[in-house]
C-alpha cells in the first residue's frame, strides 16, 4: 500500500473527530457481559442466494473468535458467538434479531449480512439499546445517523459505503477511458439503490445523461432482457449493482449476443468466487474495493501465515468475505478492550467514538470513528480481472 493511500485514510479519519456536538442520552445495553464470557450475534446468509458470503464471513468470525480467546480474551472475558441463519431473507432476519435480543441476550451484533436483512432488523436492536457494528452492508443507513435521535448513535460501519466508491470508481473510469454512454444494472433493493444513487449522483455531477437503467430482482438468474436492452441503448459502460452471481450471467449474456462492452461492479463483485467461477466469462471486468485481496502463493508475513491457518481449519482458501468477516470481530475486541476491564455498554461507545484508530493485519485503510462520524473510511480502489485473479489498476480514490 503506498504511503499516499495511508495519508488519505489518516485524513479521513482526522477530519472526522472536529466539532463534536452535543447528545441526548442513549440507552446502550449490559446485557451479554459476565465475569467470564461476552455474548455477541450475528445473522448471516448460510442457505440463500448469497451463501457465498454468509458461510466464508461466519468462517472468518469464528477464526477471530478463537484467536481472541486463545490469547485470554478481552480483559479475562471469552468471546461467544451466536450465529442465526438468515437465508438473505428480511423475515428470518427480524425474527433471528428478536431471538438474539431477547433469549440471548446479546451485548452487541457484530457484522450482520446484507442491506435488505440489516435494514430491517434494525430497530429492533437500536430499542433494546443493543448496538450494531460493522455490518455486512455498506448502505447509508447503516453509519449516518440523526442527533436528535440518540438511539441511531448505536450504528457504526467499518465497510467502503456503497454510493460513495461507486461514485469515485465511475468517475475514474469516465474519465481514464473516455466513456460516453453509462448504464447501470442494478438489484432492487436498499444495496442496489445506494449503487444506482451514486451512479446518477455522479453522472449529474459530471454533465452526463445515463444511456440506459434498468434493474433485476433479488436471487435472479436470467439477465437476457436486461442486457437486450442495454445493448440496443447503445451502452459503452455497465456499472453493476450485482453481488456474486449476476455479473457472471450477465456478462455471459453479452459474450452470447457479441456484445463488446466493459462492465464496472459495486464493492461486493470484488470478492475471489467472481473470477474463480466466471473464468473467461469475466476477464476485463473492473469493480470497485476497499483492499487489496491477498492470494495465498504472493501473501506474506501475518497475511500470509493467517491464510494458511484458515485453510487448515475449513478445508477451503479463504476469500474476501472471510477476512471482512474476521476484521468484524477484531475490530470489536479492539475497542472492547479499551473500554477496559470494567465493560459496560456506555464505556463500549465511548470507545468506538474516542478517535482510537484500529488497524487490520491487511493494509487496508485504518478504522477510525468519532463522535460525529460512525463510518471508517471513504477511500475507494479499482481492480481488474486479468488472468483470471484481481489486480490492481488504482488506489487512493475518494469521493
């Protein structure tokens, strides 16, 4: 990482801990710690059309939890997970958050999956006083939140917001290739109405009409009519609001209709099952991230060894979403253990707004909250898949 990307990211993050206004008070749980243990939950997409990122996230969860109890926990107290099954289903997501609320009496929800799951189980943890860090989403309303409402001060993200990277990824692309005609396929729900948000924010910002928009449903498979219409629009960019599956249809869809076109992805087409699947179908593809993706054969030192040591313990290479998942839980035990040994909801806060920076073993930019900013970083890259792995065409980017 070059040292004008970590510049970026200390700026942010100093920028952030300025003119700190005054908070009504918010109620934040005790429940979840005793003298031995704190009980944590998490929802994740263990059986749904996003399982892809549920299984290896839980993975990386539960490698960060056994790390931090080996060494003796956060003060003398274990970590305990408690991991529901939300199928990326915004039903069994409210129901998996009522039971981890009132049965298990969580301390906190660390790194729940998706932005229509997360959405709408949210309240039920901001009433209970029980707060929600780093979500698998980096949707608006996970980190922006209003004074006037003290219970929205319990949301924190640690994850590239989506309308901010898609802006500042699209811009370098119009500008370095000299596109004309954008178009944006999007999915339709709150994630891909922060990509299609950012996509038109930043084409109005730059003074250029859209040349085609259109959208899918949730869990689809058939991208023929989308890319149709797209291609006869006259399209020269797709921007896709996708996660893991659609950008491989859709790009196959426009290799069966000859269709030469370049395709750009929000945050969540950078993970390592989209080249690893897709093949030739998806060389050329760029998308939007936040970090680098490390590969076990080029990695080294801690990254290199935490690699290895995830293999050994699931049988398979870990991916992007096990290390999100993993930095979830590191991030916690991190600002748990400033809150000191005497943990108690308030102090948790305070530490998670006290500007104390957490860095992760992968380079990535520093987390840092304040009193006035709940999201860590606005820094965006962009990568490519050039024989079949991601590599990086540019880092540094902010919007």
């Amino acid at each position: 990482m070059s040292k004008s990307y970590r510049a970026l990211g200390l700026a942010v993050s100093a920028l952030a801990l300025t003119h700190l206004p005054a908070y009504a008070q918010t109620k934040v749980t005790n429940e979840g710690i005793s003298a031995s243990e704190i009980v944590i939950g998490t929802h994740q997409d263990l059986s749904g059309p996003i399982k892809g990122w549920g299984v290896p996230v839980s993975n990386g969860m539960k490698m960060a939890i056994d790390e931090v109890n080996a060494a003796g926990g956060i003060h003398g107290r274990k970590i305990k997970l408690v991991l529901e099954d939300s199928g990326y289903d915004p039903k069994r997501a409210v129901l998996a958050s009522q039971k981890m609320v009132e049965r298990d009496k969580i301390f906190a929800m660390v790194g729940p999956m998706g932005s229509p799951t997360v959405l709408a189980s949210q309240d039920i943890l901001l009433e209970a006083g029980v707060m929600q860090l780093f979500p698998l989403t980096a949707a608006e309303f996970t980190f922006k939140f209003d004074p006037a409402k003290p219970q929205e001060r319990l949301k924190f993200n640690n994850l590239l917001p989506y309308v901010e990277s898609t802006r500042a990824a699209l811009k370098y692309m119009m500008e370095a290739k000299n596109f004309k005609k954008p178009c944006i396929m999007h999915q339709d729900d709150e994630y891909g109405k922060n990509v299609l948000d950012g996509f038109n924010q930043q084409l109005a910002a730059m003074k250029v009409t859209p040349a085609s928009i259109t959208s899918y449903k949730r869990g689809a498979s058939d991208f023929s009519a989308q890319v149709a219409k797209m291609k006869s629009d006259g399209c020269d960019l797709v921007v896709l609001g996708a996660v893991l599956r659609e950008p491989i249809g859709t790009m196959g869809e426009a290799k069966k209709l000859g269709w030469d076109v370049t395709f750009l992805g929000a945050t969540p087409v950078n993970v390592l099952e989209v080249p690893a699947l897709g093949k030739e179908v998806v060389e050329g593809l760029y998308s939007a991230s936040g970090f680098e993706i490390p590969y076990e054969d080029t990695a080294k030192g801690k990254v290199k060894d935490w690699l290895v040591n995830y293999k050994k313990m699931f049988g398979a290479d870990a991916n992007t979403q096990a290390i999100i998942g993993y930095n979830a839980v590191m991030t916690f035990a991190h600002y748990a253990n400033k809150a000191g040994k005497d943990l108690t909801g308030q102090k948790m806060l305070d530490a998670l707004e006290s500007g104390d920076k957490f860095q992760d073993i992968f380079s990535s930019p520093p987390t840092v909250f304040s009193k006035t900013n709940h999201l860590a970083t606005t820094i965006t890259q962009v990568q490519q898949v050039k024989n079949g792995r991601w590599v990086l065409v540019k880092e540094g980017l902010m919007f």
